[in-house]
C-alpha cells in the first residue's frame, strides 16, 4: 500500500501539517519516533516548562501539555501516529520508500519534521536531575524573560551568532551578561559581535571554561577557569545558557536531500520544498535562524499545503 503523505517528526511543524493534511482528506501517516535524536515523541518542546509566547496561552502552558495537544488536534483529524523512528529513506524514485525498525512502507509526497537538537556540554550541575531548567537552558529567547534572571547576572556559552544574539537579548533582562568562549577570537560575524561588545551589561570572558554550575535547587553560582592561566573562580549567577550550536536531525537522509554545510535542509526560499520534488520540509530541521515553536508550526502548514498542491499535479 502507497500513503498520500507521510510525515516524519513529532513537533509542532509536524503536527501542524498532520492537522492541515488530515483535514484535506489525504490519510497522514506520522513517525513520531522514539527518542529520536535523543528527544522523546513531542521534541524539544517536552524538554521545557512554561511555553509562554505560543499564542492562545495567555497564562503560558507546560511544554509537555502543548505537546500532547498538537498529537491530540493531529489523531482527532484521523491521523494514524507510529511511535517508531524512521531510520531510512528512499528518495530515489516515486513512490518514495522508508523503513523504521518495524516496517517499511512507501509515500507518494514526504514531509520531513525531524527538529534540531540543542547541543549542551557535559558540565557538572547542568545535566538533567541537576539544574537543567532550573537556571541552565539553552534558549534564551524562550526563557530568559523569567522572573528567575530578573536583574541577575546570566552566563551564555558560545562564540557565534547564537552566542552573540541571546547575550544581547538577555541584557533585557539581566544586570550582567557574562559570555563564555572557549578561545581568544570569536566565530561570530562581526557586526554581531560589535553588537555584543557594545552594550554595557555584556563581559566577554575569552579562553574560558564554564567547569560548575552550582545551587540550591536553582542556580545560585557559576565557576569559570582560565584557560591561558588555570586560575578558577566562583561568579553569582542566577542562570547559563548554551549556545553552542544545533545538530539537525538529518543523518537518517543519508544525504538524499542538498543540505547546508551544518546538515541542516535547504529548501526553496518562501517555500518549503526540498531539492527532491514531493519531498517538503518544514520546522527547525531547514530553520537556524527563527527556531520557534511558532515558526515551526507556520512552516508545518505551508509543507501540508504544498504536499496536497504536489499530489493534485501528480495523480497517481
Ligand atoms: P522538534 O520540536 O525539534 O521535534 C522534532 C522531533 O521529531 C524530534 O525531537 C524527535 O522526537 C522526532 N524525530 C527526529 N528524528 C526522527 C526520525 N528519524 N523519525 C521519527 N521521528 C523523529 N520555542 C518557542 O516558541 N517557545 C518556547 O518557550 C520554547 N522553549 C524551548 C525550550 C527549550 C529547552 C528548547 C530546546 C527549545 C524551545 N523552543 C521554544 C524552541 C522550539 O521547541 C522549537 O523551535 C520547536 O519545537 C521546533 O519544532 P519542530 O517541529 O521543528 O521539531
Ligand atoms: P556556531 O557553530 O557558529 O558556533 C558555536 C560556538 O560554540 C562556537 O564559538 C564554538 O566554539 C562554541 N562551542 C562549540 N562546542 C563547544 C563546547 N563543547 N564548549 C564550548 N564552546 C563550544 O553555532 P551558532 O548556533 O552560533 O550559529 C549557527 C549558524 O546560525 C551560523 O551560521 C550562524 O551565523 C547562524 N546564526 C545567525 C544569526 C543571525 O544572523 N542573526 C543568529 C544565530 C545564528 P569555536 O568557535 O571555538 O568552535
């Protein structure tokens, strides 16, 4: 048996298009994996608390609820949902083909939803069960306006853009932005990081190490050494934020579809087809820059919408 549309992915953009698909009568199949990429079935969402700039949540929503949301709007519509990875395609040829663990099956148009993954560093105190979420993140546009960092001193690790631009938005908040890099020159394109350094509350810490981060139930104290000198020191701080880069969940592609040199997928701009006819992608898997739930969700409805285009040009 040939499925109209399969989608491949559990967050909100794969969600968004299993609604949008499922309303236009075309029988979505969605793979929402398992522990793919190292994030559970509903991605990165379950991995937060308060989700608060998700419009209709005037009071906020816990990551986990708005996760099961979307899979409750996507099964309502019909939607079957596997709880199985997928673990390789076959773009080759249409019908395209796929497999999981499971099964293997084929698809006449593809939507791809498989997210990004944080990069976090394995720092005593940040892991999960320490004070992950309780001061440490690793989005700063999500949650850095939380009463917690209010007026505090705040640690970003990074030396790119992504470093770049969530010290600047934290000093919004924060009453120093401390920066974390690694070595003695950042990555960061240089308006970026004239941006960085010309505001007041930002201190570039260079050649620094973040070693600890300690609290008491939340984060209280971040320990940072010296690279060039071995010297170690404890600051106050009420919050860390990684942003030390994304891995995009694409390895499964074996590269099928033209990626960007970071393995995220490149799509047409304004559109979210791929450089495979039938295959569209839509969330933070073809997305470094906006990286929001809202955003991906946007992307989730242009994908349906351009899938069912797509399969109304390609009858079977
Ligand atoms: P993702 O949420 O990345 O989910 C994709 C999921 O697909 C994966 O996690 C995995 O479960 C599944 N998958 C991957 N590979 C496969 C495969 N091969 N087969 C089957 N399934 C697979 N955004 C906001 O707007 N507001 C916030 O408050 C907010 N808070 C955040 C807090 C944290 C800690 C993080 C990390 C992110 C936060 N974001 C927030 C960003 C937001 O979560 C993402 O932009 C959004 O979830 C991206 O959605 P997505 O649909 O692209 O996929
Ligand atoms: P990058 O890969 O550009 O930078 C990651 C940074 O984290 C580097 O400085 C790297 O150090 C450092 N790093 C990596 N691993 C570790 C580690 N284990 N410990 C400590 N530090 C570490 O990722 P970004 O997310 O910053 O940017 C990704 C892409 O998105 C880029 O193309 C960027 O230009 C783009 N972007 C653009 C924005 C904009 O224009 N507004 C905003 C955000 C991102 P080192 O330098 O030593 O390798």
């Amino acid at each position: 048996m040939v499925d109209h549309v399969v989608i491949i992915g559990s967050g909100p953009a794969a969600h968004t298009a299993a609604i949008y698909t499922a309303r236009a009568d075309l029988r979505p199949v969605l793979f929402e994996g398992w522990m793919a990429g190292g994030v559970a079935a509903g991605g990165q969402l379950t991995t937060t608390t308060d989700v608060e700039n998700f419009p209709g949540f005037p009071e906020g929503i816990g990551g986990p609820e708005l996760c099961d949301r979307f899979r409750a709007q996507s099964l309502r519509f019909g939607t079957v949902i596997h709880t199985e990875t997928v673990t390789r395609v076959d773009l080759s040829a249409r019908p395209f083909r796929y497999a999981t663990d499971e099964r293997e099956g084929q698809a006449r148009a593809l939507i791809i939803a498989t997210g990004a993954t944080a990069r976090r560093d394995d720092i005593p105190g940040t892991r999960d069960g320490e004070l992950w979420q309780k001061g440490v993140s690793a989005c700063a546009v999500c949650d850095g306006a939380l009463p917690m960092f209010r007026d505090k001193p705040l640690f970003v690790i990074g030396g790119g853009d992504s470093a770049m631009e969530e010290a600047t938005f934290l000093t919004k908040f924060a009453s120093r932005v401390y920066i974390v890099h690694r070595r003695d020159e950042l990555r960061a394109s240089q308006i970026m990081q004239e941006r960085a350094r010309a505001n007041p509350k930002v201190e570039i810490l260079y050649s620094h190490q973040v070693t600890a981060v300690e609290g008491d139930g939340v984060v209280q104290r971040t320990r940072v050494k010296d690279l060039k000198t071995g010297a170690e020191r404890a600051i106050e701080s009420a919050g860390l934020f990684f942003a030390i880069g994304r891995k995009p969940n694409t390895d499964f592609l074996g590269g099928q579809l033209q990626l960007d040199d970071q393995g995220y997928i490149v799509t047409t701009p304004g559109t979210t087809a791929t450089s495979v006819p039938g295959v569209f992608a839509a969330g933070d898997v073809q997305d470094k820059k906006y990286r929001q739930a809202i955003t991906a969700a946007g992307s989730g409805c242009m994908a349906a919408l351009e899938a069912e285009h797509f399969l109304s040009a390609h009858p079977a």
